[in-house]
C-alpha cells in the first residue's frame, strides 16, 4: 500500500504503477564491450535502507519515475521524473 | 442442567425469537444471541471435537480469541467451515453443526485417537515424511506413503463446500481522518474527542453492538452510545473488523453486510472488502484472557472467566451451577461478584498468597495460595482436584465438587495490528504481558490494548490517544499524557502451568491444535527452542485463532525450560489476517467473466454475427473458428486453412499492437531497437523487425513502416503490446532523454483485417474505390499505401503476409471496421472465400515456419529461430552485446525446425519431448512448441527445437514422446518452412 507522488499526477496507490528496476545503473553505450553490458543487466546490490529505483505511472501519465524508497519500511524520500527535462515542463 | 439462560439479566431481545438447527435438532434462541450463547442457554456444552485427539470441546472465550467452538454454518452451496460460534450471530433459521467428529460430537468415532496420543506428538507429521521409526527410521517413506490418505482424510477441521459460492462479495475504497479500532471505553472516547475536533472518524467494531467489554457491564447501553457517535458525526462501522495494517495507515477491512439466511436485498453483498486509508490510526483493540494449562483444562465447561461475565450480563446465559474461579490477578473478582448475584455458588483460587488489598467477600469463599490441578470428568466437568506450591512443585490438597471451571492467567494486549507494521512488542514483567512496542507511524495504541486495565485509565487513554493524534497531524498543540500500565490493586503473579505428577498429562497451551504443554517440551528436547521452530514444529499458535489466548503459555514454557526470562526467548511475529477472511471477500467481483476485463476489437459484434466461436487470447477476444452446421473445430480450420491457400480468406488482427513514433530522431531510434538494419527504409514501405531485450533474448518481433521522414508506424505481438510500449518510454525517458522522438498506443484507434490468397486481387477489386493502387508496380511486396474502400472510406493497405499467400492488411479507424468487414466479406463470398480465425492463422503459420509467442519465449535468441540474419553486424543495437554470449551461441543450443510424423496418420500435441531412439529420458533433445494439422500436406505438422537443428537430424528418425498423454510416436526432422519455400506465393 505504497503510495508514490508522482511529480505530474500527484499521490497515487502504487497498483497504478509498475516497478521497473535499479535506478542507479548507468547503462553503457550500445557499441560498449559486453563485459560492461553484463555487470549492467546481471550484476545488482541487495540493498538494506535507501534504494533508488525506476517505477512508470503506467495507469496514469505513463511517466518513468526515479523514485528513493527504504526497502526496510517502503518508506519514500524522493519521487522525481527520470527524464532531466520533465521537471521543467511541469514546473512551467 | 448446569448452564441455562435466567431471568433479569443479558440484554438479548425477548421479545424476538429466533428458531435455529443445530446438529439436526432444532433450538430457540433471541434476537442479540451469539450462537455460543444460544447454544450455552440450551445447555449444549460439547460443540466439536478437537483437532488430533478428537476430545470433546465446549465454548471457552466469548469473542475472536475462541479456540473450542469451531463449527460450520449452512449447508449445500452456504456451508460456511471453521465458524466460531462466539462471533456468528444468530438469525432466524441458522443451521450449524459441529466439525471432526463422526457420527457425531456426541459420540465421535475419531476419540480412539486420545488413547493413541502418544503417536500424535509434536512432529508427528515430519517424523512419518521420514519414515517411522522403528520400522524404517531415517530410510525411506513407505509407511507415509501408504498411510498418507488416512491421515489426510482425518486431519483438518471443517469441510468447505465443493460448490461454487452463491453470494457477491464486493470490494470498497474509503478515506478518513482518523480511524478507530475497536469500540470499547477507550476507543469511544478517542472517536468522541477526535470527531468533536470536527475531524472525519470512521470506528470500527467487529462485534454486531459496540462497547467492547462494556457489554458485559449492566448498566451500559449499546445503543445510546451508538446514537450519541453517530450525533456526533463519527462513521460507525459495525460488524466490520479490521484484519491488516500496511503502509502509509491503509487498512484493510471486511464488513460482514448480511448473513446468510437474509432473503431481502439480494443485491446486497454478502461482505465487504474495504481499503481504507486514515491519516492516523487508533488501536483500542482490547486484551485477550488468558487461560492456564493444567490436566484435562479443555474438558467442556472450562472458560475464560470474563466470557462468562459476559454470557450473564449480554446474554442473560449463567454459564454453571458451581463454579470455581482460578485466577492470577484481580481481574477475576468482579466476575465472582456478577456470577454469585446471578445465584451461582463461586470458589476463588486465587494463587497469590498475600494480597495488599483484600479481596475477600461475603457471597463467595476465596482460596489463597491455590491452584487448579486436574479435572475430572471426560464429557463435562465433574470435580477439580486443586494444588498448592510446596518448594514450587505442585501437591495435590483437595478435591472440589462443581461443573464449571473458569480460568484467568492474565491478559494479552491484542497487538496484533501493530505487529503488522513490523513493530514489536515489549515485555512488561510487571503486568506480565507484551505491550506494544512505539511506531514511528501514525498509530496510536490505547486503551488495554496497551496493557491499561482500569476502566477510566482507558477513557483517559482513549482521550490521549485523540490529542496524540491530532498534535502528530499538526491539528492541535495540546499536552496530554497516557495513564501507566497495569492498574490492579494487587500484582499478578505468573501462572502459565501447573504441571501434573504423572506423566503424558494433557495439560493444553493450543485448544485448537492440541498442543500440549508435553509437546513444547518434547520440541525443546529435540532442539526446536527458537520461538518460529517451535511453533512450526508443534504447530502452536497456528490454528485459526493463531494462538490468541495460548501463545503466551507456550513462551513461558520455553523460557523455563530454557532457563530465560520470556522476552528473551521472544515473540512470533503477528501476520494479517487478525482473524480469518473468506477467499470470496479477496476475490470481491472479479469472478466468472469479471475475472478479468476484457477487450474486444472494434469487429468484435461483428464476428459473433457472423458465426465466430470466440476464444480469450491475452486479454483480447479473438475468433477461434467460424464453425459451419455440424463442423468441430477441427473441421472448420482445416477447412478455412486450406480456402485461404486456394481462394482467399478474412481475418480479425487488430489485437496487434499498434504505436505511432514521431519526431525528428525516430529513424536514429527505430535503429538502435531492431535488431535489422532500419536506417534506409523508403518511405511507404514497411519492413519486418525483431527486437532484443538488453540481455540479448528476443522480446518481440513486428513490422514497422515508414510513413515520412521523422514518422513511423510499429506494430508489435499482441501478447507484447504493452510491454514493448513500456518499453519504449524508459529507452526515452530513462536512457536517451537526448533524442526528439515520442511514442503513443494507437491501439485502440485502428480496426485491422488480414486478407489472404490467390484470389485476394479480385476480392479487393470490388472493395475499394481505385482498385488500379493496389497493382504489383504501385503496392509491392513490404509496402503500404492510402487508399480508398468504396464509400470514400480512408484506409491504409499494407502488403504484408503471414501466411505466406498474397495478402494484404487493411488498416481503418476503429470506427469503420464493421462497415470494412462487410464490404470485404460481401466481395469474398462470391469468389468462395471464408472468414478464419485464430486456429487457422495458427495452421497457416506453422505450414511457413513462422514463429509466435510460443517459440519466442523468452528463452530464444534470434539464431534459435533461424533469423541469425537479421541480427546486423554493421550497427550496435538493444542486445547487439549481449547476444554473443557464449551460453547464447553455443553449438548445441536448441533451433528451430519442423516435425513430421514418420507414420503420416499419428498427431502428436505441443510440449511434446523429443528424445533420441532408445534414448527416451529426461528433458530428451528438443521440444514441440506448436502443432496443426496441415491441409496442404495432409498430415500433422509441428514446430519446435532441436538441438544442433535440421542439419544434424534430417536424416535420423527421433521420437516424440509424451508421458502426459502416455503417447510415443516417431518423428522427422525437416525444415521449419515447410510449405513453400521460396515464398512464390507472397508475389502472385
Ligand atoms: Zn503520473
């Protein structure tokens, strides 16, 4: 019963979400060696406290969200579009 | 007679009679009856039988908590198992009957298993998965093996109902400022203070009357309280009880609307299922009374002394004649009062030497220093021989002649709710219970559900709890404090077991699952001492009481044994449900049809009316067949399968997904998805694309056209639709914020037909408005034009195949597409055409080697499948890296190829394993993933892997084999394109 701000819809339940993944990858670029290809997609931190992860507002504005929550309390910090320029189109 | 209801007191209606059955008999009750109460005024003392030992059981408690009166309600299609009779109320008409016995609770065929007792011992079950000793300890399971029927025929509680559920459950979302749980002193008042503060209150009671403990009080009338916080705007909600607490102070609750013998209001659901989200939560959920465990403590007349207060004073039910009280602390006085001035005659054990305060009173004797020892009698209580504490061993002093004996070790706060949100509880040696422990939520525990006692400590802890609330909601700044803990006059002093001289007593921790005292020890002797060891191993606590009343005792025992205090030993961890929710209440509505949505295309009415049987694929319903008189399936796409190759045919596709990519980078984008080259198609034409997923498996495959030069057109599978989409949005938004494309479902926005075969040119002739657009120079193979169906209709027409005749795929607005369908299927019929659907599109695909979803699996690279070519080495691409794993290319990986039965008249079934001859074992060589039979060929024909693909076994026979279906036949490997190879046909 996680509820997620999104930046442009506002609270939301999270069933109007889906979980996406580690949001602290950096993916390499696509002509990139496979080794770093394969730390990026296997290769994944068992995190107790903060994790920053990838959510969409699939039900909603279909946004993909970078959200900060503790995987202890489902606690969330942070809630913010993954895009660096959405922000901006909502604040205007 | 020893229990009877009597005059003057309860505050049952007698003005209303309820008739109801019980084990076949018929009884009267009152309106305001529980049906543990009615029982109890009809003298009907053994309800059921116990879970191993089959012994007979009465009504214990009078809420939640009860772990003897486990019954069923209704029968046929209604029958409702493992009821507590304490909590279901009575209506006119009820039928209940009593569970694990045979014939019946009276006389129970199953009590054998009392004096096999010892076989049934804690680790029962494990020891025989292991093999019985001595027979075959440690070596093998036989005996389990054979006498696993028996045991799974006598085990379990009641039996459900084979029949599907009749009634409606619903499903409810609400929001309030605060809600309350649970209606006692504590939890009016928090409600009063909170709704006075012009907040939105929701209280909820599980009980059908709120007051909590109140009801047992004379004066306190349930329905002035109502009406006052019903005046005072607060949302009551009875009969609804809170089962979970989650995140972010979500609750969930399942109001019971109606019973199940209500005629009227049909509509109405039989429970609801609420999610309700408060901005704070107050828990006056209350405290459970605890027994004490000593020899034959569950014989039918033993009971919680409080229930039986509230038996007299709610139900106007005396629960015996003569009654003996145990208790351990003060709370069991007021009891002996109520129960003597309702003409019992009361002994009080109380097991406290030296009292600060005395207790003492005219109407009852009281008997200090001592405690229950035994009872006597099987069926119902005859004698209780007592004890007092010699050098802390238990001696037998006395033998005392009565029929009821009431038991008070203490009480537990019902924590449980906080318990869910991960906090746990501490120990307060003093009250000799677990408090609750501090939330960092917003929840509020008060009342004795915080481990306070006194009646106006409650009030003021309900009062507290209110302001708690609103300081943390930044509503008021007000100072408040809560009352301490505890509250008697006198300390209670721990009693959690007598033990008993002889050995293989049965002294119970767990009414319900029979465990006994001997059992925690037997699992400390055989190492179970953790508290989550020793309640799987016992099954303590595990019942559907989930140990409410028991739990402590089986702590305690551990901690002796131990030589621990019992905070250190610990506590489970409570887990929702609070107390058990019916399976229909999750289900709610989505049943039958409702299961799921559905989505049908735009020709969806269309199809019906002309004869389609439908079938659910993905969330879409597509034509299967379009059966003639008499067809069966088979039948009918063999026979649709074939017209198409050799006149033409009409399909529904819309299910495919659709998605418009627009922007000044899309064709920098649609390059770096495909896996093929896409970065000099021509506009107006469309081309066939695969697409990896980052680790290099296929996600989907589709075509994608070009419509301008920053336009494009992408369909995709219909079972991937939504995911592709998905993920198209994070390559975006998440990894290429730099590029200028945008993408939207245009699924729902085109209606699609697929029109296939030889005679699809002469079809199409009368359907559009210039049919000269279509002609091979203007519309060739892989491209896509505008056009016009006759009636100016606007619609797109690909040149796409996929069954590997000439086709085409009209694309038109949603709208159009049955307006589209009749003027194809009216020019289609004269030249013998048909409709097909799904099967046949199947047989068609399969004939040509065409994958779906059932060999692009998941687990398939794009050289599995043959399509090594289209993954190009000239560009980098989602995958491009990680498709040349080693796993992914090596030698012996499973390819795609086609299957023929050896004798042509055999049919063989998808999952079918391929394995080499006199090899027949395990996961074989290969697999079939999709079958058909194929008119063109004559036989069946089927699709799959192999390992080292066609070129390795084209000349050797393999055989498929089924264990399922118990079949073998031989197989031959060919070329998965198994129909026209050259593909000829496309370009007719
Ligand atoms: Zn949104």
């Amino acid at each position: 019963m996680i509820l997620i701000k999104c930046p442009y819809c506002g609270e939301r339940d999270h069933s109007e979400f889906s979980y996406g993944g580690d949001a602290s990858i950096v993916y390499p670029s696509l002509d990139a060696p496979q080794e770093e290809w394969v730390k990026a997609i296997f290769f994944r931190e068992n995190i107790k406290g903060i994790q920053k992860e990838t959510w969409q507002h699939i039900n909603g504005c279909r946004m993909w969200l970078e959200v900060e929550r503790s995987t202890i309390t489902h606690e969330i910090t942070s809630v913010k579009p993954c895009h660096k320029n959405l922000q901006k189109v909502i604040d205007n | 007679m020893s229990s009877q209801r009597i005059d003057n007191f309860g505050k049952i209606n007698r003005e209303k009679q309820f008739r109801f059955n019980w084990e076949n008999k018929n009884y009267f009750g009152y309106e305001g009856d529980s049906l543990a109460s009615a029982l109890l005024a009809n003298d009907i003392r053994i309800v059921g039988r116990s879970f191993k030992y089959h012994r007979p059981r009465g009504i214990m408690s009078c809420g939640v908590e009860e772990s003897g009166g486990l019954v069923t309600i209704g029968t046929g299609n209604k029958k409702d198992p493992n009821v507590r009779a304490t909590s279901q109320e009575l209506y006119e008409g009820l039928i209940a009957s009593g569970q694990n016995a045979f014939p019946s609770v009276n006389f129970d065929l199953g009590s054998v298993n009392n004096y096999l007792s010892r076989f049934f011992a804690a680790g029962f079950y494990y020891k025989t998965f292991m093999g019985i000793p001595p027979f075959e300890w440690g070596k093998g399971t036989a005996v389990w093996m054979f006498f696993e029927k028996f045991i799974r025929k006598a085990a379990g509680m009641g039996r459900v109902s084979r029949l599907p559920d009749p009634d409606i459950y619903e499903h409810a979302n609400d929001f309030c400022d605060i809600l309350v749980v649970g209606s006692g002193s504590a939890g009016i008042a928090s409600a009063k203070e909170a709704a006075d503060k012009k907040l939105d209150v929701i209280l909820v009671e599980q009980d059908n009357f709120i007051g909590g403990d109140q009801l047992s009080e004379t004066s306190f009338d349930s329905n002035n309280a109502l009406a006052e916080l019903r005046s005072l705007g607060v949302r009551v909600m009875k009969r609804t009880t809170a089962f979970g607490l989650y995140d972010n102070c979500v609750l969930g609750l399942i109001e019971r609307v109606k019973d199940q013998s209500n005629p009227i209001n049909k509509e109405l659901p039989k429970q609801r299922f609420w999610i309700v989200r408060a901005k704070h939560v107050i828990i006056g959920s209350g405290a459970f009374e605890r027994h004490i465990a000593f020899n034959n403590n569950d014989v039918p007349g033993s009971m919680t002394v409080n229930a039986s207060k509230h038996y007299l004073n709610r139900y106007g039910v005396l629960t015996g004649k003569n009654i003996v009280i145990s208790t351990n602390n003060d709370s069991a006085y007021g009891t002996a009062e109520a129960l003597v001035k309702a003409g019992a005659k009361v002994i009080v054990l109380d097991k406290r030497e030296n009292l600060n305060s005395d207790l003492s009173n005219n109407n009852f004797e009281v008997r200090n220093g001592v405690v229950p020892y035994n009872i006597n009698g099987a069926r119902e209580i005859k004698s209780l021989d007592i004890a007092d504490t010699v050098n802390s061993t238990y001696k037998k002093i006395d033998t005392i002649t009565c029929d009821q004996v009431l038991m008070s070790g203490g009480w537990s706060p019902a924590v449980h709710l906080l318990s869910h949100r991960g906090v746990k509880p501490k120990w307060d040696s003093e009250n000799q219970c677990f408090i609750p422990g501090e939330a960092k939520e917003n929840i509020t525990m008060i009342g004795s559900a915080r481990g306070i006692w006194g009646k106006d400590d409650c009030i003021a802890s309900g009062i507290s709890g209110a302001l708690d609330a609103l300081n943390r909601l930044g509503i008021s700044k007000t100072k408040y404090f809560f009352p301490k803990q505890g509250g008697w006059e006198n300390s209670i002093e721990p009693l959690y077991e007598v033990k008993y001289k002889k050995s293989r007593s049965k002294s119970f921790v767990d009414f319900q699952h029979d465990v006994t005292c001997d059992d925690v020890r037997l699992a400390h002797r055989e190492g179970f001492i953790s508290v989550e060891h020793l309640k799987r191993y016992t099954t303590l606590g595990m019942a559907n009481d989930q140990g409410k009343m028991g739990n402590i005792i089986g702590l305690s025992l551990m901690a002796d044994l131990l030589g621990k205090e019992i905070p250190n030993v610990g506590t489970t961890t409570f887990r929702p449900p609070f107390t058990p929710v019916s399976i229909g209440a999750l289900a709610g509505r989505s049943v039958g049809k409702h299961f799921m949505p559905l989505r049908t295309t735009p020709m969806h009415q269309w199809n019906l009316n002309n004869g389609a049987t439908m079938i659910d694929a993905g969330l879409y319903q597509r034509p299967w067949y379009f059966p003639k008189k008499n067809e069966t399936i088979n039948d009918a796409y063999i026979r649709e399968a074939a017209t198409v190759r050799k006149t033409v045919g009409i399909c529904d596709v819309t299910s495919l997904g659709k998605i418009a990519i627009q922007g000044p980078d899309s064709t920098e984008f649609i390059n770096r998805v495909y896996s093929n080259a896409f970065a000099k198609l021509p506009i107006n034409k469309t081309r066939y694309g695969i697409m990896l997923r980052d680790d290099g498996l296929v996600l989907d495959d589709g075509t994608c056209w070009r419509i301008s030069e920053t336009e494009y057109f992408m369909t995709t599978s219909t079972a991937q639709a939504g995911r592709v989409m998905a993920f198209l949005e994070e390559l975006l938004q998440v990894r290429w914020p730099d590029l200028k494309v945008n993408v939207t479902s245009v699924s729902e926005q085109w209606g699609v037909a697929a029109i296939s075969g030889p005679k699809t040119r002469e079809v199409l002739d009368q359907c559009l408005e210039d049919s000269s657009i279509i002609s091979n120079d203007n519309l060739p193979f892989m491209g896509f034009i505008s056009a016009n169906l006759k009636g100016r209709i606007p619609c797109k027409i690909a040149r796409i195949s996929f069954s590997g005749e000439l086709g085409f795929e009209i694309y038109i607005l949603a709208d159009y597409a049955n307006k589209m369908m009749d003027i194809l299927w009216n020019s289609a019929k004269k030249f013998d055409g048909c409709l097909y659907g799904l099967e046949a599109l199947g047989a068609l695909r399969v004939e040509k080697g065409h994958v779906t979803g059932a060999e692009l699996d998941g687990r398939t690279t794009i050289d599995d499948v043959g399509l090594g070519n289209m993954a190009s080495n000239k560009k980098s691409y989602i995958g491009s890296a990680m498709r040349k794993r080693g796993v992914l290319s090596a030698e012996d990986r499973e390819k795609l190829v086609g299957f023929f039965p050896v004798n042509k008249k055999d049919t063989f079934d998808s999952g079918t394993i391929i394995c080499e001859k006199n090899n027949i074992k395990g996961f074989g060589i290969g697999r079939v993933t999709s079958v058909t039979h194929s008119p063109e060929l004559g036989h069946w024909i089927g699709l799959g892997f192999i390992k080292g693909g066609v070129e390795k076994w084209k000349d050797t026979i393999v055989v498929g084999s089924d264990p399922i279906r118990n079949k073998e036949m031989e197989i031959q490997v060919v070329s998965p394109h198994m129909i026209d190879p050259g593909g000829k046909r496309l370009h007719g």
